[in-house]
C-alpha cells in the first residue's frame, strides 16, 4: 500500500527518496504514532517533505490517493453549517443585478452584519435580508451583491464581497515551476544592468592578446573587475481570491524572475497593500513584516514590481478599514503612494485581460494612484514595464 503511495507522491513531483520512504516503514514498525490517518499525515510529512514549499503538493497528493476529507476553519461566529449549504446554483440577469441595492458604505454593512447574528433564527435560502444562500442578501455564500459579506466556502463567482467572513488558506507560489515559454526570460532580461566593480578577478583575453603581440611576445597578462549583475528588483505579489485564475502565469513570472535578477527580494500581499507584508502564507498571521520595515529597509535604487490583477472592491483602496480581512487604520491608496514616492522605478503587472480593466472600477482607482503605470502580464506588456524600469 505504502509503495503505491510513495509512487503517487513521485507523480505529483515531490523530491522524495527511497531512503526517505525507508525511514518512514521504520518509524511506522515502531508505532511512533497511533493507528490514526492523521497521524500518519503529519509524520509522513515530516519525513517526506524537506521544503515548505513542497506542502500544498504534499497535501493535494494525500488527499488524492487517502481520500482525505477537507479540514474546515472556524468562524468567528458560530453560524449554523446548515444556514451556508448551497442547494441550488442561481444565475442573476443584468436586470436582477441592476435592482439589487447597496447597503450605503462599509460601516452600515457590518452594523447590519451584527443586527442579524442577533436576530437570526434559521436557515434561509434565496432572500434578500437574512444570511443565507443563493439570494441578493449582503450576507451570506453563493448570491449576489455588489457590496456583501461571503460567510464561509469558496469564491461562488460574482467575486463581489466587500468582506470575506473566515480564515483562508493561501500558498506561495512555486519559484521552480517549469517556463513555458523563454518569451518571459528574454522581456525580464532587458532590465538587467551589468556594472565593473570590485577587484581584479576576470582575465580580459583580447588586452592580454594585444599587450603580449606589443610586448615582443612575451606574456602580459591583464585583469579586469568581474562583470556583476548590478539590479535589484523588489516584487511584491498578491496571492489568494481572484488571483487563483492566475496561478500558472504568475509562478511563471516569478520563476523566471528568479532565474534572471541575483538581488530579488518579494512579498506577499493579499488585493491591495496595508499596513503589513508577509514572505510565507503558511504563517502570514503570525509572521508579519511592517511595511515600514520594507521602506526602511530597501533602498529607492530598487526597481518595485507589483504583480496582481487589482481586481476589488473599490472601499480596499479607498477606504480605512476596507480590508476583507481586517480594520487596516489607513487606505491602502495611502500605501500604494508611499511605495510610489519611495522607489521612483516601480510598475504594476496585471494578469487579468487588458480588455477588462475598463469594468473594473478598482483597476481604474489603482492606475489613477500609481500614474498609470499598470501593463498587462502579456510579452508586449512585459516589454514595456521593462523600459519604465530601466529609465
């Protein structure tokens, strides 16, 4: 049984070694754990997988071949399982779309959000007041509203939540994700800067050539400072929601940025930029960096790359405490500035299709902002964020 799943764990690309799976039989004939499958999920995985980078393969592959059941995350408030189960799926026409009214700003939504945890009784399903399913409410999973709170499960589509009521689970993207086209390389490659400097390391062979020829023939060697890719480049990427479209593309944008640029730095951020960055999204609520640190720390010789599809809620950029996640004290407008004034090369990268941008209001607030210095993630687009940069 184990062999077969050391085999599925080879299909699903992990690094894992027949010593590595030895150990494994070994520690299982010790009865290091009880007879329990998610026991053997956890040690398995700390035998197996020797990089976090390598868990969400680990997982998926796990899952797979165990049939595992999803883990559910808890809520802030215990709001009955039955209340949020899709029994049907609803399509909304323009015109439904077009009735449906806002609830007039961020800080009515959420007082209306608690009015309802106290009144609310029962499930409902296709209204438009209670928290529930498939209807035009502000609350709940599966319905439309263009400023609603999603309670629970994935995204249902409309993707047009203001907040988001649970605690999601993003992963990093995968820097060793095989290219599927060097047209990435070779656009990213026009920002890169080779600069003289340090040392005499690198024996220059046409000087020496023409020294020793001058010198009668005899050897006259000449040394030159080693060539050094002089460009630093800070990416910073959002990861989670509507950027799951978007995956493959931006592990292929990342991986090719860390092929070509020696001084890379990144972070993670989640719709707009706030108050804090993370590296790992494993542990983004528990290691967090300022992005003051960041300031601080990165000097405006750096080239700034953003990397998102900016597609929102416009209260996310605007609005304090716009977050889905939590009450940021300041608009991530005033960040997205901050970033802008202190790294003067800087460009925005967008993997949604250009022609949408013009429908999505958040786009157009985000480009406003940073001097419309927002290109598609297209090669034309990479081409062109490559020459801003270089200036």
């Amino acid at each position: 049984m184990l062999i077969d799943f050391f085999y599925s764990l080879r299909e699903a690309k992990l690094p894992v070694s027949v010593k590595e799976y030895l150990t494994l039989i070994e520690a299982l004939k010790a009865n290091v754990i009880a007879p329990s499958l998610d026991e053997f999920y956890y040690l398995a995985r700390m035998i197996l997988v020797k990089d976090e980078q390598y868990y969400d393969r680990f997982d998926a592959a796990f899952g797979a071949y165990f049939h595992g059941a999803e883990a559910k995350s808890a809520l802030a408030f215990e709001i009955p399982d039955d209340w949020l189960k899709k029994k049907l799926d609803r399509e909304f026409t323009a015109e439904e779309k077009a009735q449906i009214e806002a609830m007039g700003g961020l800080d009515k939504l959420m007082e209306r959000l608690k009015q309802l945890f106290d009144e609310q009784k029962e499930r409902h399903e296709g209204g438009s007041k209670w928290i529930g399913t498939g209807g035009t409410s502000p609350f709940g999973h599966g319905g439309y509203n263009p400023e609603g709170v999603r309670i629970g499960g994935d995204a249902a589509g409309q993707r047009s939540a203001v907040k988001v009521w649970e605690a999601r689970a993003y992963r990093d993207y995968d820097d060793k994700v095989e290219i599927g086209t060097r047209n990435i390389k070779v656009a990213l490659r026009r920002l890169r800067r080779f600069a003289r400097e340090g040392a005499a390391e690198e024996l220059d062979l046409p000087d020496t050539i023409r020294s020793t020829a001058a010198n009668a023939g005899w050897l006259d060697l000449k040394m030159v400072p080693e060539r050094h890719n002089n460009v630093k480049v800070l990416m910073l990427l959002d990861v989670g929601g509507s950027m799951d479209d978007h995956i493959r593309r931006t592990e292929e944008l990342f991986s090719a940025a860390k092929t070509e640029f020696k001084h890379l730095e990144f972070y993670y951020f989640h719709n707009c930029v706030y108050d804090f960055l993370w590296k790992n999204n494993r542990r983004r609520h528990t290691e967090r960096t300022p992005t003051w640190d960041v300031l601080h720390r990165f000097t405006p010789d750096y080239k700034l790359i953003f990397v998102g599809d900016a597609t929102m809620g416009p209260y996310e950029v605007l609005q304090p405490g716009g977050s889905v996640e939590y009450n940021n004290a300041e608009a991530g407008a005033v960040w997205l500035r901050r970033l802008a004034d202190h790294f003067p090369r800087f460009a925005w990268l967008n993997p949604e299709p250009e022609g949408l941008w013009p429908y999505r209001q958040s786009v157009s607030v985000i480009r406003e902002v940073l001097g419309q210095r927002m290109y598609p993630l297209t090669l034309a687009g990479l081409e062109a964020a490559m020459r801003v940069l270089s200036k």
